[in-house]
C-alpha cells in the first residue's frame, strides 16, 4: 500500500504533468568548448530553425554550432528539432519514450524533453506541425536570454557560459489569438528609405528586409503579415 509520502509525491507529479512541464535534469549547451549537433530532417523551415537557433547560441557563448539531417551524424549531444510526423521525430521520441499523442490534430504547439537513448544526450524539440516547431525553437532562445528584438533593436545578449535548458517534459499551451501579427503602416517615411539605402537597396522593400521580418515573426509568435503598399 503507498504511504502518505508516495501518495503526496504522486500528487505532485500529477499536477506537474497536467501544467504542461514535467521537471527533470537541465540540459547543458556549452560542455567541454562545444555546443550540441542541431539535427533537422533537412526541410527549409526546420533548416532556418536551426540556423536561428545556432546563431543564437553563437551569440551567447561564441561557440558555432555544428549541423546535421541525421542521427547517426551527432555522435554525443544532439537537439533535435521536427514535426511530430517526420521519421526522424518519430525515431528519437520512441528511443526517448516521449509520448507525441497530445500534439495530434493540434496547431502552434510542441514537445520539448531531454533524454539519453543510443548512448546521446537528447534534446527533442517536436512540434505539432513546422510553426509549432519554430515556436520550440525561439521559446528556447528566450529562455537563455535572447530576445525577440535582438536584430530590430540591437538588443545583443550578453556572453555567457555554462548554458542550460530545462530537461523536462514540456507541452506547450495552444494560443490563445487565432491570429497574431504585424501591419507595416507609413512605411514611406520609415522602412522603405531605410531598406533602399542600408539594407535591401537592389529591392527597397525586398527579400532580405521581408527575411528579417518574418524572423521577428518567428521570434513573436506571430502567424499573419499585413505587407507594406
């Protein structure tokens, strides 16, 4: 029969799992003068994930990240960043016994846990579908002190060492706002001058400014773009 002190501990779990998080050992960055492989299954939405993350993470530790589209190229520690749906997802959340029921049908909303499984230290980062991925991705970054303005602001995130994520098991929360964005309004006096002389000249408003905006998107949260005239 449980004593009143496994009964409480049960409790306690149980409450945990239902707020979304599951606490368990951090999941460490810079170790020994590397990062961990980012491994993508190689679509172009989870490569520019990684790609943000990794320079990211470059800022705060001066450490460039290694990239891979496989698991048998991250020999030690690897993240791993996915739709709940593509194989290489599938492959880690079963070797880490991570259950992706709950992003089924679901929208914006990911797994986060780490793990060890095949002799690497995990960190899964798997979402309901490519936005909820991303949302894994820049949830993290923030969580380490990056902030969504960090290019539009010039807020630059301070050098730091011995980085950590929580390990837990994290579902994250749907939206609460079906639809959330920008409006680029007046851009004639504002971001049209200032992407035609530094920025974007060959394109004013061309495909590097629109880069950088959808960026800060991604960095909000945000899903719906009112383009400039």
């Amino acid at each position: 029969n449980p004593t009143p002190m496994k009964l409480l501990c049960l409790l306690f779990v149980g409450a945990l799992a239902a707020s979304g998080i599951v606490h368990a050992g951090p999941f460490a960055l810079d170790r020994d003068g590397a990062l961990p492989v980012l491994v993508t299954d190689g679509s172009v939405t989870m490569r520019l994930a990684s790609d943000l993350l990794g320079r990211d993470l470059e800022q705060l530790t001066g450490i460039a990240s290694q990239r891979a589209v496989q698991l048998a190229d991250c020999p030690k520690r690897c993240i791993v960043i996915g739709t709940a749906d593509s194989a290489l997802v599938r492959q880690v959340a079963a070797a880490m016994k991570v259950d992706l029921t709950p992003l089924a049908g679901q929208q914006e909303r990911y797994v986060r846990a780490a793990g060890r499984a095949g002799g690497r230290e995990l960190l899964l980062i798997a979402g309901a579908e490519r936005r909820g991925a991303v949302y894994g991705v820049v949830d993290a970054s923030r969580e380490l002190g990056v902030s969504p303005w960090e290019w539009w602001a010039d807020v630059r995130p301070a050098r730091r060492a011995n980085l950590v994520l929580d390990g837990g098991l994290r579902l994250s929360a749907a939206p609460s706002v079906a639809y959330r964005g920008i409006f680029i309004n007046d851009e004639d006096w504002g971001l049209q001058p200032w992407a035609a002389k530094t920025h974007d000249p060959a394109r004013d408003i061309g495909p590097r400014t629109y880069t950088r905006v959808f960026e800060l998107m991604w960095r909000l949260k945000a899903n719906l773009l009112w383009p400039a005239m």
